[in-house]
C-alpha cells in the first residue's frame, strides 16, 4: 500500500505543468502570460504553451525546454485526472 502511495505521489510531482496549475494558474491562451486561476487540465495548457512559444519565439535557450514540454504532457494529462476534483473546486471559487 505505502509502495502504490510513494509511486502515485512520484507521478504526480512528475507532472510539472499540474503543479504549476495548482500553484500558480494556468497560462492565458492568447498571450502565453500566467493566469490567476486553477482550470480544468491547465497542467495540460502549461505543456502546451512551452511546446508552442519554441514555435513561436525560435529562442535557442526554449529548445531545452521542449522535450520536457513533450514528455511532460501525458503525466501532465495523468496528475490532471487525479485532481480533477481539486481543479473544479477552484475553478468554481
């Protein structure tokens, strides 16, 4: 039981981009700036929107971030599905 708890955990701090929603909001979808808010799947639009401002910004520094971005998204999609009902909470708040 302690086994399956410590490797739930260690998925979930995997998920950068959850956290960052948790913590901080998730990142507005016109400008790429950070929210005030918690949404629904955010950790998912965090992946996002460092996936795409490499696209966008050709930034050499932003190309070490984009694997991370890639590889961070479905454990992003994983933590976001496991706090989905925190997510809600404070998205209705």
């Amino acid at each position: 039981m302690i086994r399956a708890l410590c490797i739930l955990l260690l998925c979930c701090m995997c998920s950068c981009g959850t956290v960052a929603n948790l913590a901080f909001g998730a990142p507005k979808t016109n400008n790429g700036f950070m929210g005030l808010e918690t949404r629904v799947y955010g950790g998912i639009q965090w992946d996002f929107a460092v996936i795409t401002a490499f696209a966008e910004e050709e930034n050499p520094l932003l190309l070490l971030s984009l694997p991370l971005g890639i590889i961070d998204f479905p454990l992003s999609f994983v933590g976001d599905t496991f706090t989905l009902p925190i997510a809600i909470k404070f998205s209705q708040e």
